[in-house]
C-alpha cells in the first residue's frame, strides 16, 4: 500500500469510483462490463466509510485477482473508524492494508459520496433513487454525467 495526497492522485491517474449502497457483490464479469462503457481507467476508488464498504473493498480485491492490471484506491480517514468494534476496525485496517494506494481524507463521514465524486473521472453508483437525485442535484447537472448507473 502507498499512501498519496488527493490531489497528486488525480493528476497522474484517471480514476472510477464505486458506490453501492446497500452493498450487493459485484462479479468480475459485470466489473469488466462497466469499465469497458468507459475509456482508460486503470484504477478503481472506493470511500472505506463502514464495514458494509469493507465488503465492496473485498470484491474489488476478488475482481483485481481476475484482472491485475487495475489497481484498487481507498478513500479514508483513520478517525471515521475509533468508535467501531475491534474486529471492524480489524477489517477496516486489513482493507488498507490491501489497497495499492491509500488517500488519507481529512472530510467528514457524511461527505464521503461527493469527496469520490469529486475525484472521480467517472462513477459508478447503485443507490436509493432519492439519494442519487440528491447527489447529482449537488455535484450539478455539468458533473451528472459522469455518473453511471449500476
């Protein structure tokens, strides 16, 4: 794992985030599917908020296996996770650990979704429709599209 700043992040490299929420496991075949609608994307961001994201980080590690040209991005702040149980804080940390860049974020929990926006080239979101509006209602309608739908 490396550690990065955000902002030299997204001027080397041209990155997708991932939001599910709630989490549903993603296979490799429909992975492959959504970064191919999408032209050179070589890493794949996720925000790691709870232990529900640490199951997200588990099936990007499970797709990176299959397909190890990509290369995973964590989003998170060592704080978020002081008040979790030890074993989430367990899972949490072997996340990191496992990620090929960590980005240390200094936002707070509830601004976690529009902090991968932000530094996402792309997204790929699955959410309640409510929030999706919410989101893209906040980014604005120039950012919308580069939302994707999953």
């Amino acid at each position: 794992m490396t550690e990065m700043e955000a902002g030299e992040l997204i001027f080397q490299y041209s990155i997708c985030g991932i939001w599910i929420e709630p989490f549903r496991p993603l296979s490799s075949e429909k992975m492959v599917s959504l970064i191919n609608k999408i032209p050179r994307i070589r890493y794949i961001a996720y925000c790691l908020t709870d232990e529900t994201s640490a199951l997200l980080g588990e099936c990007l590690e499970r797709f990176q296996g299959d397909f190890p040209l990509y290369r995973i991005v964590t989003f998170g702040n060592y704080d978020w996770y002081q008040s979790f149980p030890g074993h989430i804080q367990n899972r949490i940390l072997q996340r990191i650990d496992q990620s090929d860049i960590f980005v240390q974020c200094i936002f707070p929990l509830e601004d976690a979704l529009k902090y991968l926006v932000l530094y996402s080239k792309h997204l790929f979101l699955h959410c309640p429709q409510r929030k999706r509006e919410s989101i893209i209602k906040t980014v604005g309608p120039w950012n919308a599209k580069r939302i994707i739908k999953i």
